[in-house]
C-alpha cells in the first residue's frame, strides 16, 4: 500500500524535477525561453524566477532524495522468495542394482572424459620425474 504510494509521488516528483530544471533560464536560449522562464520576469515577483526557481528546484530535489531512500528501505524489507520454492521435487529413476549410473555416449566419441586415450603405464625401469 505505502509501496504504490511512494512509486506514484516518486515519480511525480521526478517529472516536475525535469519540468523545473527546464524552465529556469541559462546562459543562452535555451527551452526555459520557450515556456517563458527568461520572458518575464515579473511573473514570480520583484526577485525574478531565479530564487522562486531554484527553491522549487532544491524542494523537490529534497522529496526526490526523501521517496528515493524511502523506496530502497523497503524493497530492503520483503522477504526473500524463489521460484524453486514450493514446486514438488523431481523424480528421478534410481539406477539398477550392481550397475553404476552413466549416459550413453554418442557414436564416434571418445570413451574417457577428457577426450584423449587414456595414457599408458611407464615401463618399470624408468625413473620417476624429480618431484614427484
């Protein structure tokens, strides 16, 4: 409930954060021009727009901050959920008796894992490697 709510003013805040930051005037002509940000500036008081502006401006950045925070406390609350959670477990045939569980390996392939033959044993007269 307070999750929705939170989403819903998190995102109005941002739009008029935009909208705000686009209306204030800059050094050249820019779309604050357009709205009627530079035009007149009498339109917010003997001060111009640029303190009303940018009061706006740092008010809403608070609110923006504040429903951020909020909104990353809270996804911090849910508990933790799985897909795996649940469901039945699969059933699996057990293999026969006195015969280990392999797959059957596919025509023309090698009969060790490692894709190579296995290696003969050295002759009995050679000496071990240094190390070994």
């Amino acid at each position: 409930m307070y999750t929705t709510l939170l989403v819903v003013l998190h995102i109005v805040v941002s739009l008029v954060l935009i909208l705000i930051i686009l209306l204030q005037t800059g050094k050249g002509a820019d779309i604050g021009a357009v709205f009627g940000g530079g035009g007149s500036q009498t339109l917010f008081g003997s001060s111009g727009p640029t303190s009303f502006l940018g009061k706006l401006t740092a008010a809403a950045a608070v609110i923006f901050m504040l429903t951020s925070l909020f909104l990353a406390y809270f996804s911090g609350k849910r508990p933790a959920s799985s897909i795996m959670e649940g469901g039945t477990p699969v059933q699996t045939m057990p293999a026969p008796a006195g015969q280990p569980a392999s797959l059957p390996l596919p025509e023309g392939s090698p009969a060790t894992p490692g894709g190579t033959a296995p290696l003969a044993p050295a002759p009995q007269g050679t000496p071990s490697p240094p190390g070994k």
